[in-house]
C-alpha cells in the first residue's frame, strides 16, 4: 500500500478508535479540491470531480491528469489538495502526482456476514466467474458446513469446480467428504480428477473402497489420480488395494501407483509399522522396470526399515551394477551414520571401480567416523588424481587431525589441484596434532617451505601457533620474518603485546615496521581489554625514537582507551614534526567522544588548513557519538557550521543535524533549502528531523515541509515530505 494512502487511512481509523467491527462508516464530505502546480504556475478547481468520484461514501482514486479532468500546469510537478470532513470534523489531504488516495476505510464485514454474503454471490444467477471465485476464496477462509451444498453444487462445474475445492478442502466437517465421495459416481474428466485429488487431501479412508474401483478406469489421468489419493490416504487398506491392481495397470499407470505404494508405505514408518512398510517397499524393489525414483525410493525404505539387519543390503546395492542404486545406497549411509556403516564401506573401497569409490568417501566423509581414514588416506596417497583429490577432501571432511602429517607429504605433489586439495584440507584440520605439524614445517632449511607453513598458520588461526609465529618473526628470511609478523596480528592475543612491541622496536626495514605495526594494532583492537593493551604500548612510547614512535603513535588511535588518549594529548605537542601530525590525525579519528573537547578546540585554533578540516570533520562525527542532550549537540553543530568554508563540511553537518530529534536543528536547517549547493541535503534533513518531531511541533514542520515539496527534486524526499505535511496539519487541527 502506498504511503500515503496508509496515511489517509490512519487518519481515519483514528476518529474510529472505540467502534465495533460493523460501526458504520464516518460521514465524508468533500468542502474544496484544487489540482496545482507545485510552484504556483497553474491550477484548477476540482471539488466537483472529486465529489463525482465519490462512491459508498468513500474516495478512491489517483492523483491523474486523465482522472482529475486535465492538466492545470503542463511541464510542472502538481498535486492535489482536499479539504474535508470526516463526521464533522475539518481536514486536508495533500497529494502528489501520481500519488493513491482511498479513504475513509470501509467498515469490515465479521466472519458471518462474509459467509452468507459469500453463499448469496454462488447461488445468483447474475454473478461472474470471477465473482463466483473469489467467493470460493472467502469461503475457504469462514465456510462452516452450512457452505458445502452450495460448493458441492459447482463440483461438476468445468470453469468453477477447481474453485470450488479449494472452497471445501479447508472445512472441518465430515459433510465435506460425504459431498466429495458422493460426486464420485456423478462425474467424469477433469472434474472427477479434481474431486479425487481433494479426497486424497483430506485423508477420508472411508473413500478407500469407492477410489479402488476407479483404479481400472479407462481414463489413465482418474486411475492414477486414485492411486496418489490412496496414498495420502496411507492405511493399510489403501495400500492393498493399491498394491493389487499394480500388475494389471497399464504402463502409462505405473509411476503413479507407485508413488501411491510409496506414500502408503512412508505413513506406515511414521506410525512404526515396519514389517508393512517393509513389504511395499521389496514389492516395489522386485520391480525391475520401475522408474528410478521408485527403485531408489524402495531401496532407502527396505534398508531404514530393516534397521541393523539392512547393511547387508546396502553393501549389496553398492557393490552392485545399477549406478543409480549405488547412489541411493551412498546417500542412504549418510542417514544412517555410524560406525558399522563406515566400517563396511572402508573395507569395500579399495575393491570398488573408481565411480563408485567418489560416491563412498563422499559418504564416508559426511558420516565422520575414524574407521575410514586408513582406507580413504591410501587412496590418497597415489593413483587416479580424481580418486585422490576426492580422498584428500573426504579426510577433511572427517576432520581428524592425525593425517596432518599426510596432508603435509601430498602439498609437495607436482600435480597442482593434488596440492591444493591438501593444502585446502590441512586448513581445514582442528587440533594439536596438526597444529604441530604444521609448526613443524618452521625447521625446515627451505625457506618457502617455512614461508608456506607461516601462510599455513594463517588460514588456520591457530592460537597454538604463536610460539611459532614468534621464532619466525626471528628468521633469517626477511620474507618470512614479515609473513610471521603479519600473521601474528590475526592470531596473537594481548599477552603477546610486549613481544610485538619488542619485534617493533628492532624491525630492520619499513617494510617490518608497517608489519609490526599493523600486527600489533590488530591484537589491540581485537582483545577484550583494549585498556590494557594501550597502557604497554603508552609504555613502549616513553621510550622509542624516529619511526618505532611514529607507529607507536598511530597504533595508539586504533587501540584507544584513556590512557592512549592522554598519550595523544601529549604527542600532539611533539617537537618532532611526524608525531605531531600523526598525533594530531589520531586524535581527530578517535572512536569515542572522549577526544571531542581536544578535536573541536583544534578546529578552532588551528592555522593549517588540513588540520582544520581534519578535526571540523572529526567533530561533526563525535557529535553523533556524544551522550549529550540534543541542545548541547546543536549548539556543537552550529559552532561547526561556522567554522565550515567548504561545501563537502557543510553536508556533513546537516546530515548530523538530521539525526536530532530538535525543532532547533529543523530551524537550522530550513534556510539551506532551496541553496545552490546544499539544497537536497537540507531537504532530505529537514525531513529526518520532521518525522521525529511532527507530533511535537507540527507548526514548524509543516512550514519547513512546504518548503520541501516545492524545493526537493528527490521522488522519494517529497513523498516523505507530503506525508509530513498532511500529519503536521491534522496535528495542528
């Protein structure tokens, strides 16, 4: 629903509130209508065509040229303004082109009213199709069985009898299904179909006998329309009859059978009668020419219900040549699960033809147990690289970390997807074994063995990996000594602190500093006490010099905390040019508002331009970030847009200023409306700042809203203003 028509709605329902269900309608009188431009370059009297289009004492219509009787200002956006009453009581509606008017809302009918207005539409010989339809609807909803006769009577209706059915289906009363078993002698085609379908919903095994005649119809669409109904039907009784007239059925027949057997069956398990169940599903096993559903449905239903004594069929099915049972078979392992289930598979896998050893370690995988590993990590090892690829996936899956150290030997395989595949699966490994054998690969000579194993501890974030990390920072590699760092970042908590610090403090090029630096800023802003973490580095800027310091000072305003705060103060007054700045930006990008006091004084006093706009743009953010009362952030905001020589600042202030619930800030904003520069910004403020406080100081919105219906290009702002508008003058009244 359009916005506005919610409004007008709104408005209604509220003069409303304390009525019954079936109060009358409140009384609608049109005073005046004028259709016109927004900016003044035309209109038109329109109270007579509004009051034409009235009906039932309601108005429905759209703010159109063609329906409001022309165009008053061709070229200029219009709109519509309606002054009213509703049972007394003088109002205005103001609507933009385009917009939908309907109000005042008609007065609801109770679930009675509809039902017999709903019955009166299906007995008249007057009323459409559609009518008829959509009374079927209602009647699906309210209909009792004081309803069925009269659906019942459309059942042979080609045009209305699926309609009707929907009616019924949803009724609970037993009428509906003497009505559906009755019609099933009186119909033929698609009628009859559709009845027999509806039987099937509704479950009523008392139409069990009269659905297995039809089961020989000649008519191929009824037989198998009865089959799927005695399915869902799903007694015993169903099932039998079902299950003898399979063999006779013609072809065209069978799947639908079949799938009624299957539903019948599949009832039977849900009420754990197994040994039935069991039954259906070898009958339908035994047919040999069955569709593949039907077979790999039968197949997974004779395994679960045999319980323990189904593995040996599933094996069979594995081992098996029909594919399509092989799979249903692997997919069926997976649901069971278990360690005899995976037991028997890991002993088949090495005798199984290659397609079939994908489709059993993906099971296997999935399933989890650690009987498989031996089978599945020798397939791993060489052959097929198919089988291998799959083997190393299948060992990630299962997730034990003892064939790390096999993962390891297959990354230096020289088929490239090989050692992906167990590059991929050893990062996937959780565990202390495979945390050291990772760690392990650190000895090694090769330095882009030890680089890969520090990309390994990486992806692994393994917080047991640090020791580790922290040798590696040591290494003679200037490669590895920078992926050690790096990685110490994502992994390393506050403990490790000092020793980051410390790797900082002797990194040997600024390719080390920035690692270091970024590592250590990381831990501080992802440890739970960022206090603690500021206070060691505060520490360590005590005492560094030259860049250690100038990264000392730009970890602090990522780490924040009041002690990183005051340190900031401090450096903000460095003789050393770089701290200075870097201070200073830290301070101006500091992520509470505790750094508001410094950040708008620097905004103030300072002579550089760029410092300037820095903490100008710093303190519009905090403003947003302050406890404050709205007062004491519109009085920031208005020092701020003084001081603001730039356009881009400027915006950025009005966008604060919407976010404050304030007439103050509504009548800040106001004068930037219709601006070259700022104009859409000021609107689409002014509007956020409306809507929080319409209800409170309607007069000022409404003036300021005026505005922004005239002024705003954006669709959508003058939406929002238009509906501003028609509060803030109801409010008023």
């Amino acid at each position: 629903m359009h916005s506005l028509t919610k409004t007008c709605l709104l408005a209604a329902a509220i003069l409303m509130v304390g009525a019954t269900a079936r109060a009358a309608a409140p009384k609608l009188e049109i005073t005046r209508a004028t259709y016109e431009a927004t900016d003044g370059a035309g209109k038109a009297d329109v109270t007579a065509k509004v009051k034409s289009l009235m009906q039932d004492g309601r108005l429905v219509l759209d703010v159109k040229n063609d329906i409001l009787g022309g165009d008053p200002a061709e070229g200029h956006t219009k709109r519509l303004k309606i002054e009213y009453t509703l049972d007394g009581k003088p109002l205005t509606l103001d609507a933009g082109e385009g917009d939908h008017v309907e109000f005042p809302p008609a007065a609801p009918l109770t679930p009675a009213e509809q039902l017999a207005k709903s019955l009166d539409v299906l007995k008249s010989a007057d009323a459409t199709q559609k009518e008829k339809a959509d009374a079927c609807r209602v009647l699906a909803r309210t209909g009792t069985k004081d309803a069925v006769p009269a659906l019942a009577a459309l059942l042979g209706d080609e045009k209305l009898s699926h309609m009707a059915r929907y009616g019924l289906e949803t009724i609970p009363d037993a009428s509906v299904d003497d009505a559906l078993r009755d019609a099933l002698g009186k119909l033929k085609g698609r009628p009859l179909v559709g009845v027999i379908g509806s039987i099937g919903v509704r479950k009523d095994a008392k139409a069990v006998a009269p659905l297995a005649k039809l089961l020989g119809d000649a008519d191929a669409d009824v037989a198998q329309a009865a089959a799927r109904a005695l399915g869902k039907i799903g007694t015993p009784e169903a099932a039998k009859a079902i299950s003898g007239a399979l063999a006779g059925t013609a072809a065209a027949n069978q799947l639908a059978f079949c799938e009624g057997l299957l539903r019948c069956a599949e009832a039977m398990a849900a009420k754990d009668q197994r040994a039935d169940a069991q039954a259906i599903y070898d009958q339908l096993r035994a047919l040999k020419a069955a569709p593949h559903q039907v077979r790999t449905g039968a197949l997974r239903g004779a395994i679960l219900m045999r319980q323990k004594d189904g593995l040996p069929l599933l094996m069979d099915a594995v081992r098996g040549d029909d594919f399509v049972l092989v799979e249903a078979a692997a997919r069926t392992a997976m649901e069971i699960g278990g360690a005899d289930v995976a037991t028997a598979l890991a002993a088949e896998l090495a005798k199984l033809s290659a397609d079939k050893q994908v489709l059993v370690m993906q099971a296997l995988g999935q399933i989890g147990d650690a009987a498989a590993v031996p089978a599945i990590s020798a397939l791993a090892k060489a052959g097929d690289k198919t089988i291998r690829v799959e083997a190393l996936r299948a060992l990630a899956r299962l997730g034990k970390d003892t064939v790390a150290p096999l993962m390891i030997q297959v990354m230096a395989d020289a088929d490239k997807e090989i050692a992906q595949a167990a590059k991929d699966g050893l990062v996937s490994l959780k565990g202390q074994a495979a945390d050291d054998a990772v760690s392990a690969l650190m000895k090694d000579s090769d330095a882009k063995t030890r680089t890969m194993a520090v990309d390994l501890m990486g992806q692994r974030r393994a917080a047991g990996a640090v020791p580790a990390l922290l040798k590696g920072a040591d290494d003679p590699d200037e490669g590895v000594r920078a992926a050690s760092v790096k990685v110490l970042g994502d992994v390393a908590g506050g403990t490790e602190v000092p020793a980051v610090l410390a790797l900082l403090a002797k990194a040997k090029s600024p390719a080390e500093t920035q690692a270091a630096e970024g590592a250590l800023a990381a831990i501080c802003l992802r440890d739970a006490d960022r206090e603690a973490c500021a206070a060691k580095v505060v520490l360590a800027l005590s005492e560094a010099k030259g860049p250690t310091r100038l990264a000392l000072v730009r970890v602090l305003g990522a780490a924040g905390g009041a002690k990183g705060l005051d340190a900031l103060r401090v450096a903000a007054k460095d003789s050393d040019t770089e701290v200075k700045d870097a201070a200073i930006r830290a301070l101006c990008e500091w992520p509470t508002a505790d750094a508001m006091p410094d950040v708008a004084q620097l905004a103030k006093t300072s002579t550089d331009a760029k410092v300037k706009v820095l903490a100008l743009r710093g303190t519009i953010r905090l403003v947003g970030l302050q406890e404050a009362a709205a007062d004491k952030k519109l009085a920031t905001l208005k020092e701020a847009m003084g001081l603001a020589e730039r356009k881009d600042e400027k915006r950025l202030v009005l966008a604060a200023l919407g976010n404050l619930p304030s007439a103050g800030a509504l009548a800040m904003v106001v004068p930037h409306i219709g601006s070259t520069d700022l104009n859409e910004e000021a609107c689409l403020a002014a509007v956020a700042i409306a809507e929080k406080i319409v209800a409170a100081s309607p007069a000022a919105v409404a003036e300021a809203m005026e505005k922004v219906t005239q002024e705003s290009k954006n669709q959508q702002v003058g939406a929002r203003a238009r509906e501003l508008l028609n509060q803030a003058k109801a409010a008023k009244k």
